[in-house]
C-alpha cells in the first residue's frame, strides 16, 4: 500500500490554504472485533489514509501548517513481544522515515502532548460525532487548554468540521489516483471477463464468486471492495443480493457486481450475462433496453454535466423503453406524474468512486443546484431493470429477470474514459464469450 510523496505534500499543502492558523486532528479507529478474540481484517479510515498515508489502527494525527513541526503523528510504539503476535509496527521512528512526519510520539503519550500542540491554534479541525470516546477526549483537551490561569486564550476559540473540505479534494482525483483506479478497475474488469469466460451451468453463485474474488487477490487486491453479489436468475432482483449460495441454471441470466479494492482504490462492476450460450428473447430485450440507456449515459459524461441531469437522461431513456416493452402503461406523462417506473428502477444511476466504493464528495451545492462534474470526478454509471417474480402487473415473459450493467468512467478535460471497457457488454460479444465458453 503505497502513497506517493507528491500527492501527500500536494494534499497537506491544500489544507494548509484552507486552515491557516488551525490545527486538523485525525485519527485512525480501533480493531473491530469479529468473534470473542478475533478481529476482521483491518482497513484503514479512507480520510485518515487519504492524508497520512498511514494505515495502522488508533494513530492521530495534528497537523499545524503554520507550526515549526507541521505533521505530528502518535502512532503504537515498536512491540517486539506484540509485533511476534500480531505483526509488524512502524513505530514513531517509521512514522517519521517512512510516513513523512516532523515529530512522532508513541500513542500513551497522546494526552500529555495534544493540549500543548493545540495551544495557540485559531480553529480546531476535527470530524466531531463519530467516535463518543474520542470526543469527550477532545473536549478534556481542550479544557485543561482553557482552564490555564495564565494563558487561558491559547484554546482554539472554534471546531470546524474538516469532512467537507477534505471530502470536496477527495471528488477530484489527482493523476496518480486515476492511475490506481485504472489500476484497481483493469483487476476487476479481469475477472468479469474470467468469470464470463468460466461459469458453467450448474456451479453455485459461490463458486463463481469464488473465482471472482481468486482473481482480484491472485492480482494483489486486498480483496473485495463491497460484498461481491452473484445472483442468478430472480436473485437478481434483490438489489443487495449477497447470499450467494443457489445454483446457477441454464436458461437463467447471471447478474454480477464485484469489484477489487487494489491499493487502497475501489473497482465497481457490473455485469448481466447468459449463463447458459445465449439470452432469451424476453431476457435479450429487457437487457438491450438498459445497455441502450447505459451506452448514452457514459457518451454524455464531460465536464459540465451535472450529476441529476445524468439520472433524468437514464430515467427518460428508461421510460421511452418501459413503454415499448409494456411494463408500463398509459401515456408518458402519465408515467411521469405517477412514476410507475420506479417499480423497475428504483435506485441512483451511480455515484463517486474512490477510496471508498460509494466515495465522498457532495453532488449538490449549497444552494441545492446538482454539481457539474469537473476533470478528475469519477463515477459509476449503472442503470438497471429488476422485474420481481410475484409481479402481477408486469408482463409474465418478463417476470423474474433483473439486468444491471455498471462501468467506472472518469471525466476528462474534454469528455470522459471508461476504465471498464475491457469487460464486453454487447450482446454478440457476450454470447461469443458464452459460446466459447461452452464449446
Ligand atoms: N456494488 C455497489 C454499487 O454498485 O453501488
Ligand atoms: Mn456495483
Ligand atoms: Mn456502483
């Protein structure tokens, strides 16, 4: 896991611009325990990561741009009994040599140094809210600052909530971010293609998500970046289907989103395809209406484009389609007023990725406009069709098949690039696979 140096002096130089006088403390969550003594694998906290670079648990961070010692790190000291146990530790010393640090302390020393390093700072940046222990830690900090006799107002006077701006620099992706999600998007693409290449009917939804998943740790991901979903046939129409554990049959369509998280970046795919050769007729056409959709709404993705326009494209191109397939009825209007559409598309048609797979940064502006994207933002793009099995009012032919296809896109200086291309989503290209797959 790696952060280039030019892109932490580049981030800490931005916060300084906005903070000046202030002080930004951060820090890094705890083990999470997953049964009596072990815990899940740890990730590190994406803001807490996105500016140190740092990815062991419980270090903090002050930062004090206008300071001699700008970056402040406390980290767990060097334990050779605990680092034979549970694994290595940079220690303060790898804090400052490795992670780029003016001054590192061991963590047992965080309450005797942070109301010295807080004194004289203007505001206090810091993500109040989230963690109950560490805000009443905060506020002991800040009143033993407050309570000196003789210098009572070296106590930052105001808290400010550092997720919005650091949220806004994560919207917009540096060169070297792009370059790992393309990274991270190449991977997942890799193994959508295995998988198309591979299933056979009769495998369970966990052997294929088995493959998927060999593929993005065979490659050097930390794994999945979400619970990947396999789901066959009306699984598909549960959107956050992740059971995994039917048999996936001929005849059936296959939906899978899963993606790899490969340093520290997410991939976010999704794919619909036949698991036996080909589609059915009801499944091919049903499929065309969103990859028609899909494929408009990547094209229309530049800078300008603002983020709601994108999702009112996908649901007029969705409704036009809706109406000739007779899952919804009357006039379009009426379709509008009444959003009937809504019982087959029922969820965003995308969103940020970054560091996380529903990546931070606001969509809207404060006055409540939607955001036009600007060079750097990355996004999903991924309408879908789900038409439930027990759905009376839907043509039968059509009942229990649900279609999603999701590509990752990044909006250029003039347009934009699809890093998932290498996936294919057209019918013959698919059913070409199939077929080979099949012999
Ligand atoms: N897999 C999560 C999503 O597509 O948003
Ligand atoms: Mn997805
Ligand atoms: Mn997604």
């Amino acid at each position: 896991m790696s952060r280039s140096a030019m892109d932490r002096g580049a981030r800490l130089e931005e916060i300084a611009e906005a903070i000046g006088d202030g002080a930004l403390l951060l820090w890094a969550p705890g083990e999470t325990v997953r049964s009596h003594d072990t815990a899940w694998p740890y990730r590190p906290d994406s803001d807490f990561w996105y500016v140190t670079g740092f990815a062991e648990p419980e270090a903090v961070l002050v930062y004090r741009p206008r300071s001699e010692s700008p970056v402040t790190l406390f980290v767990r000291p060097r334990d050779r009994e605990r680092e034979i146990w549970d694994g290595r530790r940079a220690g303060p010393e790898g804090a400052l040599s490795e992670y780029g640090a003016d001054a590192a302390w061991p963590l047992d020393e965080l309450d005797a140094r942070l109301p010295e390093l807080l004194s004289g700072v203007d505001a206090l940046w810091t993500p109040l809210g989230r963690d109950e222990a560490m805000d009443r830690r905060i506020h002991g900090w800040l009143g033993k600052l407050r309570g000196n006799r003789r210098q009572p107002d070296r106590a930052p006077t105001t808290i400010r909530d550092p997720r919005p701006l650091l949220h806004g620099m994560r919207r917009r992706k540096s060169l070297e971010e792009r370059l790992l999600l393309g990274a991270a998007a190449s991977l997942s693409a890799r193994a959508h293609l295995a998988a198309m290449r591979r299933l056979r009917p009769g495998w369970s939804e966990y052997r294929l998500q088995a493959l998927i998943e060999q593929v993005f740790r065979e490659g050097g991901a930390s794994g999945p970046a979400y619970n990947s979903i396999v789901a066959g046939g009306a699984n598909a129409c549960i959107l956050h289907y992740t059971e995994n554990r039917d048999e996936l049959r001929d005849g059936d369509l296959v939906l899978v989103d899963a993606g790899a998280e490969l340093g520290m970046y997410a991939g976010d795919i999704t794919r619909t395809f036949p698991v036996g050769r080909s589609f059915t007729a009801p499944q091919r056409d049903l499929y065309s209406a969103v990859l028609e959709v899909q494929v408009d709404a990547v094209a229309a993705i530049r800078p300008g484009m603002r983020h709601a326009d994108l999702h009112q494209r996908v649901i007029d191109g969705l409704i036009d389609r809706l109406l000739v397939l007779g899952l919804v009825r009357g006039s379009r209007d009426e379709v509008v007023e009444t959003e009937s559409w809504k019982r087959y598309f029922m969820h965003g048609t995308g969103h940020y990725l970054g560091i996380d797979v529903h990546d931070v940064g606001p969509y809207y502006a404060q006055d409540g406009e939607s955001l036009p994207y600007v060079e750097g933002v990355v996004v999903t793009v991924e309408p879908g069709l789900y038409v439930a099995p027990d759905d009376g009012e839907a043509p039968e032919v059509f009942r229990g098949i649900g279609v999603r296809i999701e590509d990752d896109v990044v909006v250029t200086a003039d347009g934009h690039e699809v890093l998932t291309a290498d996936v294919p989503k057209e019918v013959d290209a698919i059913e070409a696979l199939r077929e080979a797959a099949l012999g």
